[in-house]
C-alpha cells in the first residue's frame, strides 16, 4: 500500500524552526495539504475545520498541550491517525501519551524515512472508512 500524498496533515509545534522542519520533510514526500498550528487551540481549529488523516503533535505547547489535543480528536475527529513528536524523554510523557491512546511517538531529532514508514504502516492499520 502506498500512502495517499492527498492526505491532510496537520502539525501542532510551537517552535517555528520545528515546525518549517516537519513541512519541509512531508512536502518533500509530495504531500500537498499540510496544516500548521503553533499552539493547542489553533490545531484543535484546524482540525476542526480540515479533518485531516494525520495529525503531528508536539507535547508542550501554549494554550492546550498536544494530550489535551488528542482527547478532542478522539472524540471528535476520530479516523485522525495521532502522532506525538517530542524532543521530551521523560518516561511518564512517554506513558501518558499512550495512556491517551496516540498511535505513535517520536523523539526528535528523527529520521524522515522512519516516518513516512511509520505513516504508512499506521495508514495500513487504520483505513478510512467509506462514508
């Protein structure tokens, strides 16, 4: 299975150098609809408004941070595939971010490869449903 380069994007990150990192990363797999929030509540709004297939989460954001987040699209976007990306190592961020049910975790920095291939295999896992 390939994965669909149509497929929304949405990534939470509150560093804009993080932030332009990841956008570069995913246009340079060919996706063409990529979102970006710098804090909780715009990425909640952006969710909202896109209801994108992916959703990029950094943990600590302002405003609502990236697990307040994950409890919203999973009662309201729940076919978004959630994917924290910390520079945090801390173990209970770790538990805490599972415990929340997110489908993957990544600790920058990271290999772009890795996740395409992580994407990909979650896309796998959780197919959009035909309305």
């Amino acid at each position: 299975m390939k994965i669909d380069k149509n497929a929304k994007i949405l990534i939470a990150e509150d560093e804009p150098i993080s932030r332009k990192i990841l956008h570069s990363m995913l246009t340079s797999f060919g996706f063409k609809h990529i979102y970006e929030a710098s804090n909780g509540v715009e990425a909640l709004a952006l969710g909202r408004e896109h209801h994108p297939r992916y959703a990029l989460l950094d943990i600590y954001m302002p405003q609502m941070d990236g697990w307040e987040v994950v409890k919203h699209f999973k009662k309201e976007l729940p076919h978004t595939i959630l994917i924290m990306i910390t520079g945090s190592r801390d173990m209970s961020d770790i538990d805490k971010s599972f415990s929340e049910d997110v489908d993957s975790y990544f600790f920058k920095p990271f290999q772009k490869d890795v996740l395409l291939e992580k994407m990909t295999d979650l896309a796998k896992r959780r197919p959009v449903k035909d309305s």
